[in-house]
C-alpha cells in the first residue's frame, strides 16, 4: 500500500505530501521504504525494499559499506564465519586452492608453503624431506643422509661403504679406493691406516698386509711387496725390516730372513746374499764378520817366563819325583775387530789330556772366548818312570762349524824325559819305604790271632 508522507511547510502553510520510495540495493529500513540505512561492513543487501541487511555467508565477506553482495574469499585465502570483512590469507604450512573456501588446507607430508595466501603447496624436492604436516618449510637431508626422490617424508641413511659429507643431499658418494666406511650413516670415509689397504671402491672394511708385505701411509689402495734385504714376518705392517747384520733376504715379498751359512758372512743390515770368507779366515752361521783363530802356546815354568813354544811341548828333563809346569795360553784373535756380540766369540768343547804323566788344569768345557779372549792352561809332568814319556793334549773348538756344530780340533804332544832323583832324594824315598814298611808290620801284628799252647 502506499503511504502518503506530508512535508511541513513554511509556517502557516501546508505542503503536498511526499510519496515513499523503496529502498535501493545496498540499504534497508524497517519498512523497507525510504528514508534507508546502508548495510554495514560484512552484510550487503541483495535488491530493493529490503527491510533488514544480510550477514556474509561462510567463504565470502563484505568490505564496504552498501553492498548489493558478497564477495567470495579468493584463492589463496579463506572465510571460516559468518559476517565477515575481510578474507584471512592462508598462513604459512597451509594453501587454499579455490575460492569461496571457509577453511585453508594443511601442506600434506613431503609438502611445504613458505609464505602466506599460497593457492598450492611445494614438493620437498630431492635432499629435502618433510616428516609432518603444516610444514612452512622443507627440512634438508643431515650428513650422513641423503634424499632421492620428490615429496619425501623421511631421509635415508647412508649405507656401509658409503658417507654423505653434506647436509641437502640428493645421493651418498660411495667410498673411494684407500678408504672405507665400516658403519651406516657416515658423513666421511676413514682412509685406510698404515699397515692396511683399500683396493676397491666401495668396501667397508680395510684390509691389513700380508706378510712379506707393508703399506706405508695412510690412504693406499694396494700393499707394497718387501723387496731383497728387507723382509715382514706379520700381517699389517707399515714397514718392511732390514735383514739383520749375518743375515741376508734374496727374494722379493720374504716373511723371514736367512742366517748366512758357514764360511760366509753378512757385514750390514738389509743384505740381499752372503758373502764368502776370504782365503784363511772362516766363520760358522749368522757371522757379521769372518775370523782367524789362533792357538799359541808360551812355555815355562813360571808366569814369569814367556818363551814362545808350539806343538810339541816339551817339559825337558824331571827327575823322579819332582814336575814341572808350563802354561799354555789359548787366545781367539779374529781378523777383523767385531760389530756385534758374539759375532767372533769361539767355543772351546772339551779337553782330551792322554799320558799319565800328565795333568791340565783352568779348562772348562764349552767355555767361550770372545773377540780378543784368552784362556791360561797350566800343564804340569811328573814322571812315574825312567824315560821318555808322552802325552797328547786335544781342545775340541767350534771354528769352522755351523750353529752349535764340533769344528777343527787342535792338538799338542807333550813330552818329557824322566830321570834317576838325586841321591838325597833316593835316601828321602829309601827312608819313605822303610817308614812305611814298618808300620804296616806292626798293623800285622796287632790284628793276627794269639798262638795256642800245645796239647
């Protein structure tokens, strides 16, 4: 129905009346007729004659004052009530991909949105993973790790054999020859020790020398054979030894040395053959040196006396009764002073003393004499007969022999001449005979059985 509206004129007159008007898109009033109100900020009111403004719907929102509509929420933001004047961007970790949304959409695992209002989310790329939902960013793969793909929720570990040194990576590099990795997860590869090699890439494990072998350095990818003059009795070793001085190594990858045999001799360290003594020297197994030995004699009856005498000894005249003594020196005078103990040392057996007349004394059997040693034999005669008497003394050495062996022999005759005591001493002995004589009567007598008185 329409209502008649009267506007009041100037005083004392009456103007016509207005005729009411519906309210235009945008506005409203109670009777939906004029005089109207603009819809407010999130509300708008569709048409004319509107009597109340009506709330944004979810997903769309009104900024303004005197809005006919709604405006949806554009991608990328979202609307999540009623009456709303603004559209909220999505935040980071979220996306909204249409418009008209009343919610934004959480990146899903192995996704990531950086930054605010986003229509999408990203794919972790290769070396980055992401294990969560809502991620704002990708998380890259630690070392030791690596990511292969797209859109990874998890990183892998680096196998054995292989390291990843980065952070971000896309692969593990795997383990070059000379280095190895024993373990998962490595972020380098251990370079194979001293005494140990890598020959291969890829390995997790170093491999230790084998004897007559040796690695140097750190990092090889191969073992270095020992060459002659050098041997390695054992698995892992770094260097390889020198033969020992009286020793010698003549092949290549040798675990032991060899011990120069007799007649030669090994002068330094690291020698690849022995070498033969020279004319009138010798030596017996492992020798530094070869060596000459010498057995003189000096004769006399005293220490004081030092006249030379050889083979034969002679102890000259003794009267019955009475002994003479000679010493006989025994010396070891190697041809060349020694570098090493016992390199020239001379072992003396036995001793073989033949005459009774004869006797020896300061010999010990298996005695050494060592570079430059002497030993003073004393050598006494007493005849216990008219004439010449005899003797033979043999020393049994090692010189000449291998380890421990019976070498040369050296011999001396010995020989005297006994003869008739002086008279005082025949009355010496004739009365020595007597004396005795006697007191073996009178032990008689007193042991024989008393004599019995006839019948």
């Amino acid at each position: 129905m329409r209502h008649t509206a009267w506007i009041i004129a100037a005083a004392g007159s009456m103007a016509a009346p207005a005729i009411a008007a519906p309210c235009p898109a945008g506005s409203y009033s109670i009777t939906g007729q004029t005089p109207c109100t603009l819809a407010s900020p999130g509300h708008y009111v569709p048409g004319p004659g509107f009597t109340a403004q009506l709330a944004a719907e979810p997903g769309t929102f009104v900024s303004g004052f005197g809005q006919s509509s709604a405006e949806e929420a554009p991608a990328g933001s979202y609307v999540p009530g009623f009456a709303a004047t603004a559209a909220i961007p999505a935040s980071p970790g979220h996306y909204v991909i249409i418009p008209g949304q009343t919610s934004q959409t959480e990146a899903s695992p192995g996704h990531f949105v950086p930054g605010s209002g986003a229509t999408f989310q990203l794919e972790a790329g290769p070396g980055f993973y992401v294990p969560t939902p809502g991620a704002s960013a990708a998380t890259p793969a630690s070392p030791g790790h690596f990511v292969s793909g797209s859109a990874q929720t998890a990183q892998s570990e680096a196998s054995a054999g292989f390291f990843v040194p980065n952070s971000g990576a896309a692969s593990a590099q795997i383990a070059p020859a000379g280095s190895y990795v024993p373990t998962s997860g490595a972020s380098a590869a251990t370079p194979a020790s001293p005494g140990h090699y890598v020959p291969m890439a890829g390995m997790v494990e170093q491999i230790p020398a084998d004897p007559g072998h040796f690695v140097a350095g750190t990092g090889q990818s191969s073992q270095e054979q020992a060459q002659p003059g050098f041997y390695v009795p054992i698995s892992g070793a770094s260097a390889a030894t020198p033969a020992a001085v009286g020793h010698f190594v003549n092949t290549s990858g040798s675990t032991a040395q060899l011990a120069v045999g007799g007649g030669f001799y090994a002068p330094m360290p690291a020698s690849t053959m022995g070498i033969p003594c020279g004319i009138g020297t010798e030596s017996y197994g492992a020798a530094e040196l070869c060596r000459v030995v010498s057995l003189s004699a000096i004769g006399g009856t005293g220490p004081n006396l030092v006249a030379s005498q050889a083979s034969p000894i002679d102890f000259g005249t003794i009267r019955l009764g009475s002994s003479a003594t000679i010493f006989l020196s025994l010396s070891n005078l190697p041809l060349i002073s020694a570098q090493g103990p016992g390199i020239t040392d001379l072992t003396l057996h036995s001793a073989l003393l033949s005459g009774a007349d004869f006797t020896a004394m300061g010999f010990t059997p298996g005695m050494v004499l060592g570079d430059g040693g002497q030993v003073m034999l004393s050598l006494s005669f007493t005849p216990t007969a008219l004439g010449l008497r005899g003797g033979l003394l043999s020393i049994q050495t090692d010189q000449t022999a291998s380890f421990g062996g019976t070498g040369d022999t050296f011999s001396f005759t010995l020989s005297g001449m006994g003869a008739v005591p002086e008279p005082a001493s025949w009355m010496m002995l004739l009365t020595g005979f007597l004396g005795i004589g006697l007191i073996r009567r009178r032990q008689s007598a007193r042991t024989s059985p008393p004599a019995r008185a006839p019948a």
